[in-house]
C-alpha cells in the first residue's frame, strides 16, 4: 500500500453523497432540534477547513502523491460540511461562524509539523465516529441518518489514511520518541473527549451513551489507530460501495 492508492481511494469517493434523498422526510421535529442545534453547529463548523496549513505542512514528506491525495482529503472533509449545511438551512438551523473548541483544535494543527497536524486532526476523527453514531440514533430523520451513516463510512477510512501516515513517523523515530508520541496522543485524546462529552452530551446520551459506554468507545477507536500505527494491525482500504444502506459499520 502506498498514497497512491490512497487517491484512488479518495478520487473514487467523490460521489459519495449522491445518494441522499433531499426530498421527504428531512425535517427535525421540534424536540430533536432543540437537542441538537448547539451540538450540530459546532461540528457543522468543525469540518469545514481550508487545510491550508495541512496541505502546506503535507510538502515535508516531498512525496506529490501524498499531496494530491491530501487535497482530495480536505475536499471530502468539506463535503461533510456541505451537506451538513445543506441539512441544517433545511431545517432552519443557522450556521456558527466560530466556536471556541474548533478554534482551538485550529490552533493546535498549526503548531510543529506535519505529525502534530494529523495526531490533532485523528482525535477529532475519533471524536466524530462516536459523535455521528449518537446523531444518527438522536433522530427520525432519514436524511440525517443517511448524512451520519455516510460521514461514519469515511471517517473509518479517513482515520485509517492518517494512522498510515503516523505509522511513517513512528518506524523513524527511537523507542524514547515513540513513547513520547504515543503518551502525548494519549493525553489529548483524554481531554478531548471530556470536553466533547461536556458540550455535546445531549445528543450522545440521546444516541444511547452512558459516560462510561462513551468512553469505551472512544478509546476502543483510539486503540484501533494506536495499534495501526505502531504496526500491530493491518491497514486497509476498503472497496467502495455503490452507496451505503444505513447499517451499522
């Protein structure tokens, strides 16, 4: 496996949200709207990104093939937030312009290199498996059911192309920076999830989530890229469906 096959990956999704049904049942009843308004507009926001800082740390592997698929990446990224928007103007739910907690993830991609970029960036991608999972369960909109099914089917694979990518940087490192890596993974992916937790508990405990059924499936996704990156399980890509039928991944 290479980046190469990564863009063919991404290069074949693009049409991965033809086909969602606009017309019909989309609406939210009134009761949902008011469990998930705040929490939709934070990650309606949240996955809309330039990358321009990824795209411009993304030169350091001098690899053109990783950098063709990384603005194949940001465009499915913004795709998310696209139809998220189109979802939210449906049923009158206003946009955010910003949020403190996307401000800082921001912020935080910014800083040292590319490997802090996308460390920051796959616990936000943990974050959001969990989250969608909770959405989708939140509401009888079949237009948003199929809106969080989708996202879930990329965002196991997008998680899956950025843990390939750590695992470059892992094998180059010593054991004392690997566990440096690892340690320093851990502790944002623990604050991160408390403070999610904290802002968006509504729609996971609509979703069905306890805080410790949270938690475990936090860290069972963390521990799934954990143990691709350090090697200890395969990576794959999957085939690409025609489209998905709304189960459970």
């Amino acid at each position: 496996m290479n980046f190469k096959d990564w863009f063919y990956y991404f290069e074949g999704n693009q049409e991965h949200f033809n086909h969602i049904k606009w017309e019909g049942d989309n609406e939210l009843t009134e009761q949902e709207k008011k469990i998930i308004t705040s929490s939709l507009q934070q990650f309606q926001k949240g996955e809309n990104s330039e990358g321009k800082n990824l795209y411009r740390y993304a030169k350091e592997l001098n690899d053109e093939s990783y950098l063709e698929t990384i603005k194949l990446f940001i465009k499915e990224e913004k795709s998310h937030a696209q139809v998220l928007g189109r979802f939210m103007e449906q049923n009158k739910i206003p946009k955010i312009k910003s949020h403190w907690i996307d401000d800082t993830f921001r912020n935080l991609r910014k800083l040292f290199s590319l490997e802090n970029s996308i460390i920051v960036l796959v616990t936000a991608e943990i974050v959001a498996v969990v989250y969608y999972k909770a959405l989708q369960k939140s509401t009888n909109s079949n237009t948003l059911k199929e809106i969080c099914q989708q996202i879930l089917v990329d965002e196991e694979m997008h998680i899956n192309f950025q843990s390939f990518t750590l695992r470059k940087f892992y094998f180059g490192k010593n054991y004392f920076y690997k566990k440096i890596s690892r340690l320093f993974h851990t502790i944002l992916m623990s604050g991160t999830f408390l403070v999610v937790w904290i802002y968006h508990r509504k729609v996971l405990k609509k979703g069905g989530f306890t805080f410790t059924q949270y938690l475990n499936a936090i860290f069972k996704e963390f521990y799934r890229a954990s143990r691709m990156v350090t090697g200890k399980k395969t990576i794959l890509i999957k085939t690409l469906p025609n489209r998905v039928d709304g189960s459970d991944r």
